[in-house]
C-alpha cells in the first residue's frame, strides 16, 4: 500500500471517530446512553435524530426519563422529574404560621410554624401555653409543651407526565411527632378507708398544685388544605405512647392524652388554621 493510501486512510479513521465523538449524548435514567442530534427540547419531551436511520425519522424521549444531556460541545443539561421539580413551585408560599383552633377549650393556646424543606417534605414546630384558655376543671394549670415533626406529604397513586402538586403545603400527610411538655396544675385526691358498712371512697377536693412533665411520641395522619396560596386549614389525629412522672391526675396532658398509666397509649386530634406567606 502506497504511503499516500496510508495516509488517507489514517485521516478517514480519525474523522470517523471525530464523528462519533461529536455526537450529542442523552443519558437515559435506564436504558443506555443514546448518540445522536439533538433537534429539539420541548416542555415535556425532547425530539432527536439518530445516524443510523432517516433523516425524516424524529425519536421523541420524556424529558422525565432523562438524567442528562451531553451536546457535542461538552455542555450538560440535567433534568428532573416535575413532580420533585423546586422551579415548578417557585410562586408557592413556603412558611404558615397557625393556631390550633379549639385548642383554648382545652385550657391551652397552642401556635405553630412550618417550612416546606422541598416538594413532598416538611417540617413543623409547635408550642403551647398551657393556662391560656379555658380552665373548666378549676385546675389553675400553668405550663408550657412543645412539639415538634417531619412531614411526609403523599404523592399521587400514578403519575402522569408533568403532573405537580397543587401547592408545596397541600395533601395528605403522615408526620412522626415528639411532644414534651412542663406544668404544673392542682390535683383531686381520693382517700379510700373502711368502715362497718364495708370500703367507699372519700373525696378530698382540689389539693396542692403539683409539677408533671409529660411526653409522647407519635404518628400523626392529617390532611392540609390550601386557599389561594394564602390561607390553610389542618384537620388531624394522633397514636402513639405517652409517658408522664404524675399519674395522680387527669390523663389529659394539654398536647395529648394518655389512656392508662399501665396502658401508655397517647392519642392526640385537632383542628388547625394559619396563613402563608
């Protein structure tokens, strides 16, 4: 073979894989990297040629199934799911303050705040001022409790492609909570004796005021509504297990209840209103 033929050769080579290796790359999230011509990235998809076939056949991928895009001249463009997508909600208020609607009727005022962390999380923090309401037992409580969870707001069953949610802070939800709290409030007490007629009980009356600590973790379900990215309303309830160093009194403990000091079930449900900004 004459050197020209060589050369020419050796030219046509390195023009092939210059070819090959300025092709655009788009890097599927489970197939194989696909080399091709870009042609187009449209809202939901994007449109590609590829060498082996027709230049009138026009491939079409979901930009939801692509991780990646590599064009020939070594720039990237990434993708997300819309779904999980921050631009998508970027006009979406992401902080509430709320109050717990009945919770005065309770003999506590309880305020929270939440922040959405991004699409689909949360957190929320809660305090309440216990004596800061109505006081029917005549305890004369004083105290305070805080509360505190990591939501999970549920994403739909199926997913359709470009589908978002409503709003950041609307949906079903399941949040793990953990609540400890601090008062004091007076205690009826019950004196048991016998006499000839046999064992009755003898009520004492409001006694001195004693000091409790209280606590609970549990699992919260509730459901968020959102009003013109403005206003919200909280509807929820709560299991769990509830614990206290004073079972002398009421098992009501402002944040929670507690059903037995041998059954530490906690139970928990309330009604909750706030705005977003």
């Amino acid at each position: 073979m004459k050197p020209n033929q060589i050369i020419l050769l050796i030219a046509l080579a390195f023009s092939a894989v210059s070819t090959v290796n300025a092709q655009d790359k788009i890097f599927p999230k489970k197939d194989d990297v696909i080399l091709c011509k870009i042609k187009e990235i449209g809202l939901e998809e994007v449109k590609y040629l590829i060498s082996e076939y027709s230049d009138e056949v026009l491939f079409a991928l979901a930009k939801d199934d692509i991780e990646k895009i590599v064009f020939e001249n070594g720039k990237e463009m990434t993708f997300e799911n819309s779904l999980i997508n921050p631009a998508n909600y970027l006009d979406n208020r992401k902080n509430a303050l709320k109050v717990e609607f009945l919770s005065p009727l309770t003999g506590n005022t309880t305020f929270g705040y939440e922040r959405s962390l991004k699409p689909g999380r949360s957190i929320e923090g809660e305090i309440g001022i216990i004596g800061l309401g109505i006081d029917p037992a005549y305890e004369n409580p004083g105290g305070v409790f805080f509360r505190f969870g990591y939501k999970f707001i549920k994403s739909p069953d199926f997913y359709l492609r470009g589908m978002r949610y409503a709003h950041l802070l609307k949906g079903s939800y399941i949040k793990p909570m953990i609540t400890l709290g601090f008062f004091s409030r007076k205690q009826d007490y019950y004196y048991k004796y016998w006499d000839d007629n046999g064992s009755y009980d003898y009520y004492y009356g409001n006694g001195k005021k004693e000091s409790t600590v209280s606590g609970a973790i549990q699992l919260i379900l509730g459901k968020q509504w959102i009003v013109d990215n403005v206003f919200l309303i909280d509807l929820f309830g709560g299991i769990g297990y509830g614990f206290s160093n004073n079972y002398n009194g009421s098992n009501y403990y402002y944040s929670h209840t507690v059903m037995d000091q041998d059954f530490p079930l906690s139970v928990s449900a309330g009604l909750k209103m706030g705005f977003l900004w």
